[in-house]
C-alpha cells in the first residue's frame, strides 16, 4: 500500500510524454479547487443569512412559550406557575394575552393581533433596538399607551405625532340581539407611542398594550393564552425545557424557539440543502475529468505497467497506484479550495467587499458570512466519496485492460 502510494506521488509531479495528460491533470485539479472554494463560500453565507433571519425572528420571540394544550386560555395563578416563574434560570416571566381585533384610525381600518403584556416584557430589552420611531413606552402617567408594528401604521396610515387615539374593537363575549352590532363590539381608545421593526410577519400583525388593557377590552380578569420565559444567560434551553415540562405536565405545550419557528428553519435548512446538491453536481462533472486523466496517463505509463507486472507486482496494486493518483489530485483541489474559500470568508466578514446594494436600503450592507467546521467537514467528505469512487472505476477499468501488457511488449 506504501509502496502504491509513493508511485502515485511520483507520477502525480513527474513529467508525462503527453503534455495533454499534465493539462488534464490540472484542468482536473483546478475544477475540484473551484467547487470546493464555491461549496464552502456559498454554505457560508447561507450560514449568514440564517443568522441574520433568526436573530430578528427571536427578537419577538421568547426562549420558551408556555400554551395550553387545548383550548385558548388558561389560569397561570397555580403553584405551578410560581414554581416555574422562581425557577433559578428564570431571567423574565412574561404573561401574554392575544386576540385579533378591529383598529381604526381615523377613517382608516385594520384586522391585527392585540398582544396584552405584563411589566416584565418591557424589562427584557428585545423591543428597544427594534423601534423606529417613538418611545417603547406600555404606560405613561398611568394611561396605556400602545407600540404598533410598522406594518399596521402603514395600513392605518397612522401618525403617532398626532393627538388622535387608535380605536380598538373586539366582540364582546355575551353578544345581545340589538340591531345595532356596535353594541355587541367592546370599544376602547388608546394613544400610540411607539412603532417597532422586526420582520414582515410581525410588523403587520402585531400591536402591543398592556396586559391589564388587553383584559379589559377581552375580558378576561384572570386568563392568558401563553407564558413567555426568558432565561439567564448561559442557561441550557433544553434542560430548562425539560424542567418546566414536569414542573406543568403534559396539559401545556412547552416550545422552545426553534418549535415556535419550525417552519422557518425548515425553509432555510432545505434551501441550503438544494444549494448544497446543485453545486454537488458541479464537483461531480469536474471530479469525472479525473477517470479522463487516469485512463491517459495508464496508457502514458504502459512500460512502467508492464515492469511492475515483470517484478510479480499483483493487478491490485497497480490498481491503487492509479487510484492514489485519482485521490490526490482531488484532494489537492480539495485542501486548496478550501483555504481559498475560508481566506474569502474571512476577508468578507472582516472587510465587506462584496456589498448587497445601495447603502441603507437592507438590513445589512455587506453579504453576511458565518464559517462552520461541520462545514468544512462535510464538503470534504462530500469530495472525497465522489473522488474516490470516480478514482475506482478509472483505474479498475483502465488497468483491466493493460493485464497481458507484458506479453504484448515482448512480441513487439
């Protein structure tokens, strides 16, 4: 096997007496260099955008979020809540409660998701970097006010500068047989303080009050449809998951973040995937340029075949002479490709040069890039299967053919 492997390095750097077998030896080199460079720096910035989606989805969305398993509501004054509300890895203990209702501003009207908020939401400071324009204010003087998303302002065409209050209408829960529906809607004013900017999904959806505004217009004096907890830094989310599950039992729902957003992840793992499979293809069609190289350099090396056969060397080990030489020129591509794709990354992420557009008119200005070692593992796994069995097949087939080689020298 040594002695395979220190023929395969000579031929690898030798010069051949076709000049063809070297440029296709590099053309093959240079091919797997490409896709690998272009694999790892794709995966990459997947990698950032994933970071960049996530971050602004769990900035309105707690570690865990407690819901009843059946029903809409539920009574969060048992022990087992105060149990779980002075757990040690408790950071903030939020109470929600949400429904859709009817806004009207002006002549303008809306359909969007009331969420009532306990004191605590405001204490865990998610909400502050996310508002544009405004204060992130829930009371001021002892009167609610609301923070909208910036969704519902544009379809409310809502002026928060302006002294008219946004008109809240939701039905009541014991609905009369007036004629007049008005009468069956609960009407309530609250000023607008504030407007945040999160995501599509929760600016157009979503306007915050206070919790105790929210039960008054619902009313609801004691129920809340979730429990949302924010925990210490350093907590680990899974075992805290599993305490607060045997602490409620199996009447509540218990979700951690990526359970709150599965979808998400979803969409944004099985859209790297099929970037990962295309350029997958690529490697492939320039990793098949090896069994070209292969095949021409065991003709090159027909003497040098029929020596080996002449000393008693076996068809096998010829065999992983050849393909030694398929692996390393892959894998020379291989290690190449993937420091120049690290070098770009780490260049991209500390310099910025390759900029999404228009200063201002992203989120970001520069393409955002995160390098994972999993990674940079699984590329090389990924092009080393498909050298090796690429390499397999051309030197299996190609010294197949050379097996009588010796006899043939000898009569010429």
């Amino acid at each position: 096997m040594n002695l395979a492997l220190y023929f395969a390095k000579r031929y690898l750097f030798s010069k051949k007496s076709t000049n063809a077998i070297n440029i296709i030896s590099a053309i093959s080199m240079v091919g797997v260099l490409i896709g690998t460079a272009a694999l790892i720096i794709i995966l990459s910035v997947f990698n950032g955008f994933e970071v960049i989606v996530l971050s602004l989805y769990n900035k309105f969305t707690p570690d865990i979020k407690v819901e009843i398993a059946k029903g809409k509501t539920f009574d969060p004054t048992n022990k087992a809540f105060a149990a779980v509300k002075n757990n040690p890895s408790t950071a903030f203990y939020v109470e929600s409660l949400e429904e859709k209702a009817l806004l009207r501003f002006g002549k303008n009207q809306y359909i969007a998701t009331i969420k009532g908020v306990s004191n605590d939401f405001l204490k865990t400071h998610s909400l502050d970097s996310m508002i544009i324009r405004g204060e992130n204010v829930l009371n001021e003087a002892g009167a609610p006010r609301a923070v909208i998303g910036s969704g519902v302002e544009y379809f409310l065409a809502l002026n928060i500068n302006s002294d008219e209050p946004l008109i809240v209408f939701s039905p009541k829960k014991k609905m009369g047989n007036s004629i007049d529906p008005s009468n069956d809607l609960n009407r309530n004013e609250i000023m607008v303080s504030g407007v945040f900017q999160v995501q599509q999904d929760f600016d157009s959806k979503y306007v915050l009050v206070p919790l105790e505004f929210a039960r008054n217009q619902m009313e609801e004096p004691v129920n809340v449809s979730s429990i949302e907890l924010y925990t210490k830094q350093g907590t680990d989310i899974a075992k805290y998951k599993k305490e607060i599950r045997e602490q409620l039992g199996a009447d509540y729902r218990i979700r951690d973040r990526f359970e709150q957003n599965e979808l998400l992840y979803k969409i944004l793992n099985s859209e790297k995937w099929a970037v990962y499979l295309i350029l997958t293809f690529v490697l492939i069609i320039a990793i098949c340029n090896i069994i070209g190289s292969l095949t021409m350099l065991v003709i090159d090396k027909k003497k040098d075949i029929a020596i080996l056969f002449s000393m008693g060397a076996k068809e096998s080990m010829v065999r992983y002479i050849f393909l030694f030489e398929g692996l390393l020129i892959s894998m020379v591509g291989t290690i190449v490709g993937l420091s120049l794709g690290a070098l770009f990354c780490y260049i991209q992420q500390r310099f910025g040069l390759i900029r999404m557009g228009q200063s201002g008119s992203f989120i970001m200005d520069n393409y955002p890039v995160d390098m994972k070692f999993r990674d940079f593992v699984l590329v090389f796994i990924t092009v080393f299967a498909i050298s090796f069995v690429a390499s397999w097949v051309a030197s299996r087939l190609s010294v197949r053919n050379f097996t009588n080689v010796r006899e043939e020298l000898t009569e010429q």
